[in-house]
C-alpha cells in the first residue's frame, strides 16, 4: 500500500469538490488533495451539455462543461492535486482513507475530509414498477451519459416516468435528436422540476405531461413493446379503469435522486433519514469531527451554483479544522415544522450569521415562512410562490440568533 | 384586456409573467422580478428565441463527441433546421472551449461554439 | 457432413451444464445447445440460490434421493470449480400453535432421507440464531447452503468447454429426427447428429420430449417472484428463514435467503401462468411479497428494495394436485437412447451433480461402458472478487495488473479487469447479462446507472461490436437504435 498524508482530502470532483477544494487551499490549507473515481474532473457536469448554470455564481447562463471548466481552470491555477480513475473504498472515522487506482492501493491519511460524492439516480426496482424486464428501460442520466457522451440512440419512441429536471432535459434531448417523446407521467399532482425547465423542455415541443399518473406495467420480453400508464388516487394508487397502454420502445427514469452515501455510513457518521445525507453543522461538520459532507451527498440540491457556494463553506471549514482553530459550539437546533420536509444545517452556533437551506412538503402559493423558537418568531417572509423542486436559502443573523435554543421552521398561510 | 401568462426561463426563479396586451402591443408586464424577465418576456410575446445546446463528433480527440451551443439565442422555429446543419458538422481535436463548429448557422449571425475542450488523443 | 456428438444435451441450464461437464469426464464427444444468449437464463439463475439439506422432499422418492446425494456433492463440486458456496443453515419457523406439528413431520421425512443435523428449537434458540426473526419454535438445518445458481451453471458448462464439450449458445432446436444411428437436429445454426440425446429443456421439455415424437408429458409452468434487497440490510438475518409451507403445493413458502453476494432475496409466490416465459412481476404479489416478508422481519422497508425478479418452475403437477410429482429421468421406452428430464424443479438445483451422474450412468448402460477421459480436469480458477479482498491482497493484484485498480461499477466494487475477463468469457457470451451474471457488475443499488456505459465502453474496446450487436440479453435486446453519424 502506498501511504500519503494531506491536510484536507476532498473525496469526489465534480461541482461540490472542486468548490470544497479550492476554498480549502485559498482558506490556507497547504496541502489539498481531490479524489476523483471518474477520468475526468467534473463529474456529472460533463454530460450535463444544456445550458442553465452559473446564473449564480457567474451571472452568465453556462453549460454544464463551461461551469465545470471555470472551476477546473481555477484547480490548475492553484496547483491543487488530484487523482482520476481513483475509487475510496473505504473512509474511517480515524481519518484514513483508502483508494484504489491503477497506480496502485492507497492509504491517504488526513487532518480533514470533505465528502463531495454526489447522488445517483432511483431506479425502477426501487420504486417498483411492474412487468417484464426488457431492455430499453434507463435512468435519465444513464440516457444523457449514452446520447450526449457516446452519441447512442437509445430508441426511437420514448415514455418519460417522473417529471425531475433531468428527465424534462432528457425529454428535449431525445426530441432534437430526432426520437419521439410520447408523454412524460409524474405521480405527484404538480411536476418535480423546475417550471422553467417544464416550459422549454415539454411546453417548446408540445410534450404532453400527465400529472398523477404512472406507469404500472412495462411490456415486451426483450427489449420495451409498451408500457401502461394509469392515473393515480391521493394515496398514489393506480384508479382502476384509467389505464392506457402507450407503444413505445423506451422508458426513461426520472424519479428521484439519493444521495452516495454509502461511505459515510460505512465510516459510522449519523445520516438524516430525511435528506439521507449526514447530519451536519453550521461548518457543515458530521457527527465525526474533521469529517464534512457538502453538495449533493448532503442533500439533492436544485442548481449547481448552490452547490458550490455551500461547498466553499465546507471546504473553509476543513481547512480551519485542519490547521487546528477552535470550533464554536454548536447548541442550536434546528427542526423542520408544518409544512417543511426538512432544514439544513442541523446544528448551530450563534457566532455568526448563517444560510439555512431548506425544501417545502408541496406547492403553495401566498405563504408566509416562518422562523422560531419554539415561542418568539425571529423571522417571518412572504411567499408568492413555493415548490418542493425549488430549495429555500433564509439568511439569519448572529444578533437573530443571539439567546436561541432552537429554530423551528413552518409554513402558514399567509391570508 | 386579453392577456397571456408566461415563465420566465432565464433563471431558475421561474417568474410567472403576465402580458397584457392588445394586438401586438404590450400594454402591461407583472410579474417578473429583474429586467432580464422584462426583456425575455417582451421577446417572447414578439419573436420567441431559444439558445440551442448539442454535440458534434470530434475527430482525433480523446472523447468522441464535444458539446456546442449557439453563441447566442436564434428564433425558436428554427431549431429544427440548426439541428439538421449541425448535424452535418464535424470538429478536429484539439478544440477549446469558444471554438466553432460552424459559423453563421442558417444566416442568423449565430455561430455553434464548443462548450467543451477536447485534448488531442 | 454435420458435426456428430455422441451425446448431445438440450439446455443450458444448470442441470444440462452438469450433465455436459459429466460426460466430459468420458471419452465421448459431448455437445450442448442452449436457445439463448448464455447459460443459466431460465430457470436455473432464477431461484433462491440453495442447497437444499432434502426435508421437503417426501421420502422414497428420486427426489429425495437425488437431493441428498447432490447436497452431499455439492460442497466440493462448487470447490473445484470456484463458485460460492456458503452453508449458512436454515431455520423452518413455526408462528403459530398449529404449525408446531408440521416441523415435526419434516425433521422425520429429513431422517428418513437421510438429512444430517436436523434439529427442532425453541423460542431462545431462534433468537440466538436469528436475533431478528420471530417464531415459537424451529426446525434448524445447519447444512443448508447458499451458492451462486449463475456462477455454478456458467462454471459447469466452462469447465465442460475445457474438456472438450461444444457450447452452441443461441442455437435453438427445432425439429429432431431419428437416424439410423441416433438422431438428427435442426437449429437455427445448422444441423447437427446425436447418438444419444439428453432432454434437458426445462420449461420446454414436453415440447423438446413432443418434438422427438414423445407425447404425453405436460409442463406446467408456475412463476415465483422476489424481491432483492440492498447489501446494507444484509446482517439481518444470519442464514435462511422459511416459514411453514402453505398447504397449497405451490412451493416452500415466502423466505428470506441471503446470496452468496450480501444481499437477502424475498420471496418466491407461486401462481400458474400460461407462458413458460412470462418472468413479469405483478403489482398484486409484489405487495404480498413484502407484506409477508415484513412480518418475518419487520426491519425492513419497501426503500430496502433495489429489484424485482421472477423465475418459473417447470412443474409436472396441475394447481389442484394433491401430491407433489416426482422427477422423471428415464430413457423413453418409444425411442432407445432418447433421455428425458421432466419436471425438474426443486429441488433441480441441489440435485444437478447427482443427476448428472445419474445421466452419465444411463448413458454407459446404453453405450454398454464408457471409457474414461484421461486428461479431465475438473477444476476451473475461481473467480477474482476485488471486492471481498485484504487490502493487501487487493495491492498485490493491482501491481500485477493495473486495470484490478479500476473500480467500474461503483456500488459492488468491481473492476475494469474483472470487466474484461467477463467480456472475455470462454462461451463468448457477450451481452451485458453474461458480463453481470460473471463478474456481478451492474447488480448493486444502482442497477447499473453508473457502470452501464463503462461496461460498453469495454465492449467496445475488447470486441468492436456493431451497435445492433450491442443487446442485454441477446437478440431482440438491442441497447441502441442507433448512433450518431461520424463517430471514431
């Protein structure tokens, strides 16, 4: 085994690490190191070809690989190391990690980790669609690595399952490329992606969208004949006598994403079942001191540039914690209330001002969000619109926080 | 008044806007919360224009296809025929990022550019 | 002329495989032919993946007598050709007063088999076994195995490949004729001769048996559906956990087993359908499915899910039989040296080496003796697993080649030349079914999302295959319709 030692090891390189590393360094620490399983760096970002990111971060609308070349641009500046086609297999909670790559087995030991490996795509098993098991059935990205890195038609006459941005994408891709969308079915009664992203991507090219609808069955023993589509009732059961078998050859997945994080609890952090990433605190620190999770792993965000933004605090962080300044306490907790499926960071100080992130339960429009105690409201704003697709930030001041034990976030009809 | 609704699709805010009007004049715009969903609107109930985002095969290079974009926004109902001359484009590797595919696409004065660099192999 | 076997086996499954492997063992010219893409497509990769200690089985019959001798051999032959074989045991759980007498009656059809080690055990007993699992009493069976059902049957027929059989996969018989000396098939890859034909068809053996002029045998086809849960669930439970039979002769009941890989597989129902290929799943079992396994082991939830599946038995006996149906291995009394395997369901997995042997055997009474092989070898090197390897071990075999530190598919572990060797498997199977079923790519939580392209990115390296030759499990798979114009 080849043994190494860094100051902060960032695991994983696409949008969250090359973010986390390079605040590690410009936060002063000397000796980063990015761990990257793919052979490139940017991750998923490389096959992400449409525009829609930077808005943020560079106030221009980039493609996924203009984004991801800013920051690997800015990785070379800073003569950050990284290591490609290299795989953790292994994180422990005394800070070592092990890789495997071609140039061999490596054990890095490090003052500080920073946990920036993404999230994967939920696949028909896990959500249980009956029938066959032909082929033609793909998760959209495995789809938009095949066509937009390959150049592989993945058939001609496709149905869509679940309305995420990835599959409203997918669904415009597949329609300049010249194969037919036939409809995109999404269970929930208001779709899962962004409305912009429904407006050009489905409305741009007459793309029928279904809404409380899914798939039941999948037919054709080799490779996708049709598949059936019903309406579902409140509880997402398919209402008998709605069905309608739809021909096509394709069946594309776009039904959620999870985050990767299967190292983290290998290594023993405590993981929010909600968000199913780490438990985190306002340096976005886990449950194991010196070990921080950002981007993706921690949470499905909406837009990349918030995954980099959040990954600049972690990678500060893991470099503070690696040149050994002491940590505030963290006694505030923080609690999704009425309405709200969850609220990032979990934990607190009262030392600074702090950027909560947060997603709403469903749809509303004209809410008031509110922010508390428990007894005193610290902070009220007004809504027009919410959606569970679009992530919440509310900044809270030091002084807001001042004398807080915790912070319970609700949504109230404003009227 | 009759009026239409749009969503903003600069940013991922996804503005609902409404437009008043009375034949081809905007009499009102609400709605929006930057100018840059005042302008897209404005556009959009004249003349709608989209960015368009592909790739082209690479020839040479250490991937197979480099992503390109037009350079900027050209009219939405020509999107099929820009997809049909792209089609027909092939890049040599090494290319940059900026680099074009094609130039001038079907006279609208917007060039397909690469989103990618693509190293020689 | 056509190529003529001296013996030749209809089916790749795992007890057409053992058979082909066996005769190898003899100097006799073998052949086998399997209608799809690779071996171990039917039935025999579709199963709880166990070898069976032989308590079901009633006593007397050829069942019970080749599931003993097979679960005996079963241990060295997985030895010899590398396949996981773990003898996890196996708990019969009793939930209810009622269902005490049952574990009873199947400890003493076991002893009267023959079976080792049976043993009833209470309330404590089970808790210690299985901390999880709740039950009043127990029938505990601490020889029952797991095996990889896929690695075994593709094991055999390499091993078989080896010594000097012909694996003719995606080559379907269609019409057998009688010859003055044996037989005559027709496939869709030619014809060929057989002195002795071995039918080994599975779901379609009444039709291979029909083909030959043999009428009378029905196949019943009767699907079972699972349920596959991720590894992190895997420390659950121990070893297997069966229930008390239901009283219908559907199958064993709703289990959980754990596979040779670190997963626990749920299931399988029993319902007859029409088509001996119909492997759906259907929203209805796969409810009942979960709901019956979660009162087992209520630590699991529907997330814990990352696939569904479903296998058909080859049944003999109609959905209102009284008594189950024995195998039937005989030579057909119609047409001398014609071999039928009827009705091999389970337990067919655990006793394909005894069968084999029992084939072998009828093989040389009508050749009147066979002559040995003297250059058999029955070992095949097992297969790597970077996965369950020392970190030093893993080191080591990375200096050796570099490709082992590659990691392809991300949520099993697996290498890019564990990849490679799979692409380049002695059958030449080339679908992304041979490459997962062999080096078990593509089979973790994320079913492939990930390694998908990887793997066809090899594909591509190692075999420059057309596009339309690009398929999951054979022709009529194909991946793509296409690909871009102008791509290297």
């Amino acid at each position: 085994m080849i043994r190494k030692t860094v100051d902060v090891a960032v695991v994983g390189g696409g949008p969250a690490g090359l973010s986390a590393a390079l605040s590690a360094k410009k936060n002063g620490a000397a000796n980063v190191l990015i761990i990257e399983r793919g052979e490139n760096l940017g991750g998923i970002l490389n096959q992400c070809i449409h525009e829609g990111f930077g808005l943020e971060s560079f106030g221009v609308a980039l493609s996924g690989p203009e984004y991801m070349q800013r920051f690997i641009d800015d990785v070379e500046k800073h003569r950050i190391p990284y290591m490609l086609d290299s795989m953790v297999l292994e994180v422990s909670a005394d800070k070592k990690i092990i890789v495997s790559s071609k140039e061999g087995l490596f054990e890095i030991t490090s003052k500080s980790i920073i946990l920036c490996m993404g999230c994967r795509e939920r696949t028909r098993g896990q959500i249980l669609t009956p029938g066959t098991r032909p082929a033609g059935v793909y998760t959209a990205g495995a789809a938009q690595n095949f066509i937009n890195l390959k150049g592989y038609r993945i058939g001609e006459k496709a149905v869509i399952l679940g309305s995420g941005d990835i599959g409203l994408i997918m669904a415009r891709r597949l329609t300049l490329e010249g194969s037919k969308v036939l409809a995109v079915a999404e269970i929930l009664p208001y779709s899962s992606g962004l409305p912009r992203n429904m407006a050009q991507c489905l409305d741009d090219y007459g793309i029928p969208l279904y809404l409380s609808h899914t798939v039941t069955e999948i037919h054709g023993k080799k490779r996708v004949e049709a598949v059936t589509l019903a309406q579902v009732d409140e509880r997402f059961k398919p209402i008998a006598g709605t069905e309608k078998k739809i021909e096509c050859d394709t069946l594309l997945l776009s039904v959620g994403l999870v985050p990767e994080n299967e190292l983290t609890r290998k290594a023993g952090i405590l993981i929010d079942e909600q968000t199913a990433g780490a438990v985190v605190d306002e340096d976005l620190q886990t449950s194991i001191p010196g070990i921080f999770a950002c981007g993706n792993v921690l949470h499905v965000h909406d837009v990349v540039d918030y995954v980099s933004l959040e990954a600049e605090r972690a990678g500060r962080s893991a470099a503070e914690y690696a040149q050994g300044k002491e940590k505030k306490p963290q006694t505030i907790k923080t609690t999704p209330g009425e309405g709200i499926r969850y609220v990032l960071p979990h934990q607190l100080s009262a030392d600074s001002d702090v950027k909560l992130s947060m997603r709403v339960m469903a749809p509303a429009r004209n809410v008031k969000l509110i922010l508390s105690d428990g007894d005193r409201v610290i902070k009220t704003l007004m809504k027009t619109r919410v959606n569970p697709a679009e992530m919440i930030q509310v900044t809270l001041k030091k002084n807001e926080l001042a004398g807080c034990k915790k912070i319970i976030v609700m949504l109230q009809n404003a009227k | 008044m009759p009026n239409k609704k749009y969503v903003c699709i600069i940013c991922p805010n996804s503005c609902e806007i409404d437009v008043e009007y009375s034949g081809k004049n905007i009499t009102k715009i609400s709605g929006q919360t930057c100018k840059k969903g005042e302008e897209y609107t404005r556009k959009e109930f004249t003349s709608p224009e989209r960015g368009l985002t592909t790739s082209v095969p690479v020839h040479g290079g250490t991937i197979p296809l480099v992503s390109v974009k037009t350079s900027k926004t050209i009219p939405k109902e020509l999107i099929k025929d820009a997809m049909a001359e792209i089609s027909a484009a092939r890049m040599n590797a090494p290319v940059k990022i900026g680099d074009p595919a094609i130039k001038n696409i079907l006279g609208t004065g917007v060039d397909i550019v690469a989103t990618k660099n693509v190293p020689k192999k | 002329m056509e190529t003529r076997f001296d013996a030749a086996v209809i089916g790749g499954g795992v007890v057409g495989c053992a058979i082909a492997r066996e005769l190898t063992k003899y100097k006799l010219k073998t052949g086998l032919f399997e209608k799809e893409c690779d071996v171990a497509v039917g039935t025999s990769g579709r199963n709880s993946g166990v070898s069976h200690a032989g308590f079901y089985v009633p006593a007397g019959t050829f069942k019970a007598k080749l599931n003993i001798v097979g679960h005996e051999l079963m241990p060295s032959l997985c030895k010899e050709l590398g396949v996981p074989y773990i003898a996890v045991g196996k708990i019969v759980t009793a939930k209810e007063e009622d269902e005490r007498e049952y574990l009873y009656k199947l400890k003493e059809t076991g002893e009267k088999n023959g079976c080792k080690k049976l043993r009833i055990i209470d309330q404590k007993e089970i808790k210690r076994l299985e901390p999880n699992i709740n039950g009043i009493e127990a029938l505990h069976s601490p020889t029952t195995a797991i095996l990889d059902p896929f690695l075994l049957t593709i094991s055999l027929a390499e091993n078989a490949l080896r010594n000097g059989a012909c694996i003719h996969l995606n080559t379907e018989v269609k019409r057998i004729e009688q010859s003055s000396d044996g037989f005559t098939l027709e496939t869709n890859n030619g014809k060929y001769a057989a002195g002795i034909l071995i039918n080994s068809a599975g779901l379609y053996a009444d039709k291979i048996a029909a083909m030959a002029g043999i009428t009378g045998y029905e196949i019943h086809p009767c699907r079972g559906e699972y349920h596959l849960l991720d590894k992190n669930k895997r420390n659950l439970i121990n070893g297997a956990v069966y229930p008390v039979p239901p009283k219908e002769l559907g199958g064993l009941g709703i289990h959980l087993t754990p596979t040779t890989d670190g997963n626990i597989m749920l299931g399988p129902s029993a319902e007859y359908i029409p088509e001996p290929d119909d492997t759906a799943n259907t929203s209805e079992v796969m409810d009942k499915l979960f709901k019956e396994s979660y009162e087992f082991l209520p630590k699991i939830t529907r997330k814990d899910i990352i696939k569904s599946f479903s296998g058909i038995r080859p049944k003999l006996i109609t959905p209102g039989s009284k008594s189950p149906a024995d195998f039937i291995i005989e030579e057909s009394r119609k047409i001398p040296g014609f071999i039928n395997l009827i009705g091999i369901e389970s337990p067919g997995l655990t006793g394909a080496p005894a069968i084999a042997k029992k084939v072998a055997e009828m093989i040389s009474k009508i050749r009147g003796g066979l002559v040995e092989n003297p250059s058999f070898d029955p070992t095949e090197k097992p297969k790597i697993r970077f996965a369950e390897l020392s970190n030093r071990e893993k080191s080591e075999l990375i200096k050796k080649d570099p490709d082992y530190g590659i990691v392809v598919c991300r949520c099993q572990s697996v290498t890019k030349k564990e990849v490679i060797d799979a692409l380049n498997n002695p059958l030449c199977a080339r679908s992304i079914y041979s490459v997962s079923k062999r080096c078990r790519a593509t089979l973790g939580r994320c079913q492939g999302g990930f390694c998908l392209p990887k793997i066809i990115e090899n594909l591509e390296e190692q075999h420059h295959p057309q596009t339309s030759d690009i398929n999951y499990a054979g022709k009529g798979s194909e991946l793509f319709t296409g690909k871009k114009e102008g791509i290297e």
